[in-house]
C-alpha cells in the first residue's frame, strides 16, 4: 500500500512535519507531494483533494482523502496494527491518545509566539506569563508520559505517534532555546537529533527564503548539529 501525502514547506509546517513522521517513522510507503504554502498555490494545489484544505492531507491507495492530524495517525494505526504506532499497553495507549489530541487542540501561546522554523536558534527570546504557562503544561505531560517507560528515549519509552505530534514543540524549544528542565531538554535533543527528522531539516533548508518569514528580532546561533 503506498500513501500519497500533500505537505507544506518543511522549514516551517509544523503539521506537515507530524504528518510525514507518522509515515516516514513506521515505514509505510508514500510519495511526497509539495503544496504551495508559502507561493500562493495551496488552494489550486489542493483543489482535486477537497474537501480537505489544509496540510497535511493523506490519499490512501484506493483514493480515500484524509485530513487532519490525529485522524491521519488513527487511519494509519488502523491500517497497520502490525506497526505498533501507539503504545501496545492500555493504560499508555489511551494516555498517549490523549497528549496527542490535548497538543492538536491546546498550547496556543506557544505555537502563535513560536512559529516552527527549523534554520536557526533564536537567543533572548522572551517568555511571557502565557508561554510558560505552555511549557509548565509540556513538563506535567511529559513527566507523566515518563512512567510508561520500560525502555527507550522516547515519550512512552519505544518511539509512537505521541513523539509525532510533539516533534514540533521539541523543535520550537531547540529553535527559540526555551526554558525548559534537564529532562525535557534530553527528549528534544533526541527528537531533533533522530535521523528521519534530520532528513526533513535538511531537505527543507535547501529552500532559501528572502526575506525570512519569522525574523523575532533577536539574535541567532546555529542550529545544533550532534
């Protein structure tokens, strides 16, 4: 069975970054198809997957169109029970569903002040009363999930669909150098140190964007590279 998903550009959609790891991590087959977020083209680009209008978007081989998130990962779950994509213990399935839907509907201070962009490490970034109200959310969560774990670095010790939809809170972390504990950090530098996600940084850098979209006025430093 080969997938057919429609993301946007991968220096900057957080979605799209979720959506791609759920197939790329798992190894299902899929093609990669590029909508024009950023040049004017997403809705031309997306036209003949309608009513889905925003990215990602999932085709399955029988032509089903899929959008959304979580209802992309249950589709795929569903599909490939082989696979594992949530944790196989109960009690950790369901907690994982719920961080994974609590991050697709909550955490709004840290995605609106933190927009995903994966060139640089913005330094001085300031944290309001809202945001670390985010992150102290991300550290209960995270804390929680840790009590799952028999083995592994990932939120339910073996890699699962949860680390798919908080890939890009690691990642808005690392890039705007976040306040956040040892542990939290440790889980970050695991998610952004992880092979496939090192792919999708590097194909996303190979566009160069004049002006950058999300200059937050302080300085920068390199993107850590391990």
């Amino acid at each position: 069975m080969t997938y057919e998903l429609y993301i946007g550009d991968r220096t900057f959609s957080s979605w799209s970054l979720r959506g791609w790891l759920m197939l790329e991590k798992f190894g299902l087959g899929f093609n990669t198809h590029l909508i024009g977020l950023y040049g004017g083209t997403m809705a031309t680009d997306m036209a003949h997957l309608a009513p889905a209008k925003l990215v990602p978007t999932l085709q399955t081989a029988d032509g089903t169109v899929v959008g959304e998130s979580l209802a992309i990962a249950e589709t795929l779950a569903e599909n490939h029970p082989d696979k594992k994509m949530w944790p196989t213990d109960p009690v950790a399935r369901a907690t994982a569903r719920w961080f994974g839907a609590e991050m697709a509907s909550s955490f709004g201070q840290l995605r609106r002040q933190c927009p995903m962009q994966l060139q640089h490490v913005n330094k001085g970034f300031s944290v309001d009363a809202g945001l670390k109200a985010d992150l102290d959310r991300l550290e209960i969560i995270w804390t929680h999930a840790a009590k799952f774990k028999s083995d592994g670095p990932w939120l339910f010790g073996a890699y699962s669909l949860a680390d798919c939809m908080f890939a890009p809170v690691a990642a808005r972390i690392i890039g705007y150098d976040l306040p956040v504990s040892d542990a939290a950090r440790a889980y970050c530098d695991t998610t952004i140190n992880d092979p496939a996600f090192k792919a999708w940084r590097a194909e996303g850098l190979k566009t160069v964007y004049d002006p950058f979209p999300y200059d937050m006025g302080v300085p920068t430093t390199p993107w850590p590279v391990s």
